[in-house]
C-alpha cells in the first residue's frame, strides 16, 4: 500500500469514528429525559398553543420552556442558565416579552382541568416540634384553635 492511500483510509476511518460518535452523541440527547424537562407527551399538549409571531427560535420553542421550567424549578439566577438553553439573556428577554404579551397565562388557562367543586379537602398532616417546644414554666395552658377559609374557586392544572 502507497503512502497516500494509507493516509485516506486513516482519514476515512477517523471520519466515520467522527461520525459514529456524532452520530451517538444526538441518541443519547433524544433518548435522555433530562430532570427539569418536559416529556414527550407534556409537550404535545402545550406545542399547538404556542403561536408565533415574528422570526422563529434557533433554538427551539421547547428548549425555551424547557429553560423556563428548569429555571423555576431549580431557583438558578438567570446568568447561570445552563448553555444546552442558549445565552441567558436571550431566554430571559422572551420570558419577559412572553409573560408581558400574556402567553403563560394563555397556556396555563389552556392546560386547566374542569371541576365539579363537589369534593371537599381534609388535610391531616401533623406537624412535630421539638421537644423544647412542649412548653415551660409559666407558659399559657389554653389551646387556639385557627381556622383559614378560603372564598374563592380553585383552579387546578393537569
């Protein structure tokens, strides 16, 4: 074999090593459920409510939703976005521009679920103090007792 026909298999098996793990590279990320992403079925119900106006996203108008969820759920600043979301100003500009233009509230009143408002709700959760809290000397021996009433309907998301 020629010295230059060793040099293009060489090259040609780098390429297609290159291409293999490019290749690799793009499953693992659509196989890859990250943790504060939405999953395939959460955002085909949310993609046809998304209606643009102007230049498209390059970045797509998932990955943004996705930045917005990760943000809220994670309380990261938004200088520190994660760069898979793209810069963070950029996200955070269309949040804003979103959330002027009405679009989450939108999206929220889209994804609401119909009640009967017949059903009521016990809470029984108990909460433990600790033992230093139990009460000393000269403390009140009457119990009160708060009751919260809410007047007004709730609203609940699928």
């Amino acid at each position: 074999m020629k010295k230059g026909a060793r040099g293009i298999s060489t090259l040609r098996e780098a390429a297609r090593k290159a291409e293999n793990l490019i290749f690799t590279e793009r499953m693992v990320q659509i196989c890859h459920m990250r943790r504060h992403e939405l999953t395939d079925k959460q955002w085909m119900k949310i993609e046809p409510l998304i209606h643009h106006h102007g230049r498209q996203s390059k970045l797509g108008d998932r990955n943004f939703v996705n930045a917005v969820i990760y943000i809220l759920k994670t309380g990261t600043p938004w200088r520190d976005l994660p760069e898979r979301f793209g810069p963070w100003n950029t996200v955070y500009n269309r949040f804003s521009n979103w959330s002027k233009a009405g679009h989450f509230e939108r999206i929220f009143k889209a994804l609401q679920l119909d009640l009967d408002h017949t059903a009521n709700l016990v809470d029984g959760s108990i909460t433990r103090a600790h033992q230093d809290a139990a009460g000393g000397k000269g403390g009140s021996n009457s119990i009160s007792w708060v009751v919260h009433v809410v007047d007004s309907q709730a609203k609940y998301m699928r």
